[in-house]
C-alpha cells in the first residue's frame, strides 16, 4: 500500500456499471508526508475529502475484495484515512 | 488509473482475433496536465480522438472486463474521456 | 523481494475483517543497506520492530499464500527479518 | 502495450518446457522512436529481426492467452511488427 | 525477463515451508551489462554462483510454474545463467 494525499476529482464518463456513482479521486502519492511526482486515479471506499492523508491499495484483486465483488475492472481505491504516520 | 492524452496511433498487425479492428492508441500519461517520459499503447472504448485527455486502466484482469470477456491478451484500455480535472 | 527497513508506523482505519489488529508497517527499500526513495506499507508477519532491516514480498496472490488464505485485500506483506547480506 | 526496439538475442539454457526451441529477444523499450534506458527480455510470435521495431505485451494471463495455453512461464512477448507511429 | 548479475546472498528465516533449503539470491539488474540502480531477491533454479550473469523471471504465476506448483508465496526467480548477449 501507498500513502497518498487526495488532490482533487477526476470528471470522466466510464461505460461500466461498476463505475456508477463512484467519484474518482486524484490522489498524490507522498513519501514521508512530501509530495511525489507520482500519482493514482482511485475509487474512494471512506469518504475522502479534499487534502486528506489516504491509504491506497494498488491491486486488482484486492480491490475487488475490498468492494467483497469477485469481477469489476478495478485497481486503485482508496482504502482507510491516515490519522498518524509514527516515523521511528 | 491514470489520465493520459492521445499523441496517436500505433499501426502493427497482431495475429489474435481480439486485436482485429481494434486501434491502437499512444498515449502519453500525463501529471496535473503535463506530458511525463511515460506512455502506454492502449486499446479504445470510448472513440477518443487526437489530442483528447483519457483515463487508463492498466490491469489485465479489469481491461477484459471492461470488454466484458474472460480471457484476452489485453491490459491497458482507454475506458474514458476526461471533461475535468477538478483541484482542490 | 525486496530488502527494507522499518522506518514508522501508519495509524489508519482500514473498513476490512482482514485489517483488524494488524500493524501497518512503514518500510523504506534499501538498496546495498542504504535508503532509496521507495517505501511501502506492509504488513507484518514477522514482528518486526523500529529499524530492523526486513524481507518484503509485493505481490497479492503470494501475500494471501504466505496468511494461509485464498482471499484478502493485501499485496505488500513483511516475511522475514533479515540477519545478514553477505556481498560476494 | 509498449514499443520497442529488437537490439539483440539472449543466449540462455531456461530448464522448462515452455522455453524449448524458443528464441529471448533483447528489447530496448522507445519513447517517440528514441531508446529509453528500461528493456525487456522477450519471447517472439512474429519472427522479429534486428533492429526492427516491435510491440511488447508485457502481463503474463495476456502473454499465455497469445499463445493459446493456461499455464506457462511467460510475461513479455513480441506480438507485432510496428508498422507506422503515427503522432497527431 | 530481465538480465541480472548475482552480487550476494540474503540471509534471513521465513516461516513458509516453501523456502525451506531455498537460497535467496541477492541479484543486481543489468542493462547492457552495466549495473543499474535497481536489484531484486530471487530464488534459484539453477545454482547460479557469485557474479554469474543470470536471466530473472518476475511474474508471481510464471514463478510457480517454474517450480511446478500452483500455489506458493514466490515473485522472484533465477530461471537460467545467461550464456551470452548477441547485440546487433
């Protein structure tokens, strides 16, 4: 999983029915709380608003699991709201 | 997914029957609006033209879905058109 | 696999049975014992403390094999600790 | 899908069936026709030659559907001659 | 496939009975014979020594094949030495 920051929305018309409903969110990947240059369109399964620190989990089929559906062309969501990272 | 735009068409026979009269797209990914070094050769479901702003999905397992097969050698398709990338 | 370190812990609600009470483990990847800029967010099969320098598997079906399951929303997971790199 | 440059052949005894009587491509991935500093080892489906530019399917259920079987040992594989990039 | 270079040995437990009495290959990732900045840990199939150039199969589904089995946590495996690369 991958640490990202919600940046903004994507507005995109995707002719399958998984996608009905679901926003799309633009998600910087960040390394120790610094903006990368690298980023995900993902799905949002906790109501991630603007800025907020995310958790992305980048694979198919725990992504699927993730929605507890076995097909849907799915990869990137948008799983838990970072509320700490503790460096050691 | 990732947003890309379309720079053109890659012309190349393959001998599968998934590929006949499919095109093949190049597109450039893109970050906040600008062209990275990446690109990705991808098949169309949404008549994308030149110059268009797309979303990708590059999954093997969610690109055969999307076509709503269960076996074909295909993982990355452009599965729409971007009218907005809202910031926030 | 790859070869990191621990470097932190990440706090976040994941809304999945298989989450509960794991650690999420913040490990930056090393390469030849020095930190690159590539991290992952794993969890731990191991317990795996602060600056330990560990085995990491990235890929999602041998991450449910290595839990024993067949399903789960997981892909990055911590397999060893590492007790010596002997250069040749 | 990515394009790139047949810049050579590998040499190497694979211990599995699958490699038999099979030739390793050694393929230099292109960005707008100018080599990149990333490659691919590659099985060939067209009869590549030197220097020839070819289109890399790089997934591996993609790459065993190429070749009409359910297992084996293959990823990246050369499916076509790049006849024409037609930038827009 | 890509071309690496076995430069040492990791050393550390992993409690899965697929790696007992398996060697974890230390393997750097070659482009045209000089080392680059990215590595990967392997397993072996075949006894390659210190330095030996190698071919490394990376796709978790074509590993266990390799192996001959359809379930085990293992990505990373050295299939063959590399004999030789012809460029042309």
């Amino acid at each position: 999983m991958k640490v990202g920051r919600v940046i903004g929305n994507v507005v995109s018309t995707i002719n399958h029915e998984f996608f009905d409903g679901e926003r799309l969110l633009l998600c910087k990947l960040l390394d120790r709380g610094e903006d990368t240059s690298a980023y995900l369109i993902c799905t949002d399964r906790v109501g991630a608003g603007a800025d907020e620190m995310v958790l992305i989990l980048d694979e198919g089929n725990s992504a699927r699991q993730i929605y507890g559906i076995s097909t849907g062309p799915i990869r990137s969501v948008v799983v838990g709201i970072v509320d700490a990272v503790d460096e050691v």
